[in-house]
C-alpha cells in the first residue's frame, strides 16, 4: 500500500504528538482504530555535561520513557493494529525481552492472546516481570535469540493462526520509522548523525526509510549519517564492515551483557547494511566495559538511565570522537532504546557507596560525618 503524501510540518503540528500523528506515512487501513497507549512523542534532550564529547553537540532520544519502557511500542502500536484489522486472535515474537513486554501489552489491549519466546535465563529481569504481569504464555529456549527466531518462524507455518510480530513483519519497522520524523520535528533540522545500537538490524533499517520518506516528500533536503553500534560478543555486522564483506559474519554464540543485542545472525541485515551504506555511515563495536561505562556516564553526569544495550549508543559515539570519526561542530542524535529499570542487574554492577546503620542514632552519626559531596 503506497502511502499518500503528507501534509505540511505546519499541520502535522497542530495534532497530538506521537506515532500515529503521522498516520499518513502509517500502512494502515482507513476506518482501522489505532491500538494505542500513547506511544512515541519521546524527550528529545541534550547532552551538556559530558566534556568526553569534546563540543561535539549530542542530543538523546529517550525511548525509554514509551509506555513499556523501549522503542518497541512504536512497532507493535502500528502492527498489532494491523493484526487485528485482519481479526488476528493470537500473537507470537521470539524476542531479547523488549519486544515481548511490548508485544504483550498491546495484545492485551488488542484482545489477543500473546505467546512470547525468549532465550532462556538471558532475559532482564523488569522484562520478564513486565511479560509476566501482562499475562503472556512465556516459552524459554536454550541458546539465544536466534533459536527463539527460528523457533516462532517455524510455529507460524505450521500454525497460520499465530500471527508474528518479529521485525521480519514490515509494519513494526513502519511504526519504528516514526523516530525520525519526531527527531526532525523536535531538532527543526536534519543532524549530522544518528547513532542506533543494532541487534536484529530492524530499528537502525526503520530510521533510514523513515529519513528518505521524510526526503521524498521534500520535507527535509538532506539525509544524516548513520552509525551502527554493536557489542563486542554480538558483532555480525560491525565485524562484516571492518573486513569489507557484504554479509553478516555469524555469531553462534552470541554473548553480551547488553542482553537486548545478543543476537549473533540478524535477520535485517540486508536493509540494514544497505541503510549503513547509503548514508556514508559505519558500524562499529564497543566492547562490554565501555558499554557499562557509558551507561554509569548517562546516568551520573545526565540523569537518564538506560538499559545497556541503549549505552552502546553512547559508547559507540565515542568511540567514533575520540578516534576523530565524528568532529567537533557536527551534531549527533543518539538513540536511547530502553529504559534502566528494565535490567536491574545492570545497574546494580555500578560502583556505589553503601553505608549499613543498626539504627536511627548511628545513620545520623554516619550522615552528618559525610557533609557535602565534593563536585565532581
Ligand atoms: N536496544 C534495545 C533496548 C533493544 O531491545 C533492541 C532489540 C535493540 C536496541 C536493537 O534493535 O533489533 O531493531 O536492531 N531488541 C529486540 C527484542 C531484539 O527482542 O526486544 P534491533
């Protein structure tokens, strides 16, 4: 289905902010009524205390603040909508954990049922928790992603009464692509760079198309650069770029402790190389201790608290400053794909002070022996 051209920023300003503000750029039938808890419409904020940057001018999108807590209810608002206008009942995504708690909520508010695969013991705790509380039938595989993929990819051709809402169904990529716009509504101009951590390759794929809508429709008139961050253990594109090869180099085992992108063989990579491509951009890979890093960084110098696998953005940007990729002067948005709290064994691994009291009279000994913190 072609979409018809938009209107004006002027009028789209003038609607409600959020993903279906742009419904004329959506794949939804007329008449459909969106399945929506009020995604997108995220904080775009900038960055100014961490000189690390070195005056390159950066600003967060914060996905985490969506209404489960990642990018992918922008997805799953647009496809479950679209499941149930062809009167889908049932729901299937094999999933890191985001999509799944994602995946669920709309179901539930769909009326349909929803069947989440994830690899087992490899999931964050608030994601698991979230799929729990919203009632989804939970099957844990051995091994990673990739066996969960395969496993619903299989399940749906056997059973035509699942509908799959994997990044391999083109309409959460359409309702992905909604960052872009948002950023070049909030921004009021188009950056330099977008910097998007990858793991299934579908998030980075979606901001791209959503970018050479916004540049067929003679909206914008330039395109940014794209910059595709992986993590170290789970690098088939960041790892396919560095030797010069047009396809992924499989991960078997992926391993990570950004747990949403342990995916070792994901399945977007041809738009996604492509999107890399087409935009003079690059992927990259960050190893584990510099995605932590940047995760305390964003939290105790910013305060916004991500999950690791959205640290890779930052980790990546600098990454690509301090090795002079990106310069001072141009302006980057990084992506910020989940929430924290999401994963609260990573944030527990942050060094911290942790004094223990027996009682109200030595926690104010203690307290007022501390006096005031020192600037940092
Ligand atoms: N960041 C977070 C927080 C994610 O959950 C994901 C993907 C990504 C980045 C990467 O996006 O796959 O489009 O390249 N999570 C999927 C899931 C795989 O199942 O929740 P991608």
């Amino acid at each position: 289905m072609e979409p018809i051209a938009p209107p004006s920023w002027e009028q789209w300003s003038k609607r409600s902010p959020g993903v279906w503000r742009y419904r004329e750029l959506l794949p939804v039938p007329r008449g459909a009524v969106p399945i929506s808890l009020g995604e997108g419409a995220t904080p775009l904020t900038r960055l100014n205390r961490i000189e690390e940057l070195r005056g390159v001018s950066v600003f967060a999108k914060n996905e985490g603040v969506n209404p489960t807590g990642s990018f992918k209810d922008r997805g799953m608002t647009v496809a479950v909508t679209l499941a149930r206008s062809i009167g889908a009942r049932a729901v299937i995504v094999a999933s890191t954990g985001n999509t799944a708690s994602s995946a669920a909520a709309y179901a539930v508010r769909a009326g349909m049922k929803v069947v989440i695969v994830v690899p087992r013991g490899k999931i964050a705790l608030g994601k698991l928790a979230q799929s729990i509380l919203y009632g989804a039938v939970i099957v844990e595989v051995e091994g990673s992603f990739d066996k969960a993929l395969e496993a619903v990819m299989e399940a749906t051709r056997r059973n035509r009464q699942l509908y799959p809402l994997n990044s391999f169904n083109p309409w959460r990529l359409e309702g992905q692509k909604t960052i872009a716009f948002e950023i070049v509504e909030q921004l009021g101009f188009v950056p330099d760079w977008v910097v998007v951590p990858v793991g299934n390759a579908g998030n980075i794929s979606a901001i791209w198309k959503g970018f050479r809508e916004l540049h067929r429709y003679g909206l914008i008139d330039r395109l940014p650069r794209l910059a595709g961050i992986q993590a170290s253990g789970a690098a088939p594109l960041a790892s396919a770029w560095r030797k010069g090869l047009r396809e992924p180099v499989v991960f078997e085992h992926p391993e990570t402790v950004a747990t949403a992108i342990r995916i070792g063989k994901p399945i977007n990579w041809p738009k996604a190389l492509r999107a890399v491509e087409e935009s003079n951009g690059v992927f990259i890979d960050v190893s584990d201790e510099e995605i932590l890093s940047a995760q305390r960084l964003l939290a105790r110098r910013e305060g916004i608290a991500v999950e690791p696998a959205s640290a890779a953005s930052l980790a990546g940007l600098l990454r690509l400053v301090g090795d002079g990729f990106i310069e001072r002067g141009e302006t980057v948005v990084i992506v910020l794909t989940g929430h924290g709290l999401k994963d609260p064994d990573a944030m527990m691994k942050a060094d911290t002070i942790r004094l223990i009291a027996r009682n109200p009279e030595e926690a104010s000994r203690i307290v007022s022996r501390l006096g005031a913190p020192s600037e940092s």
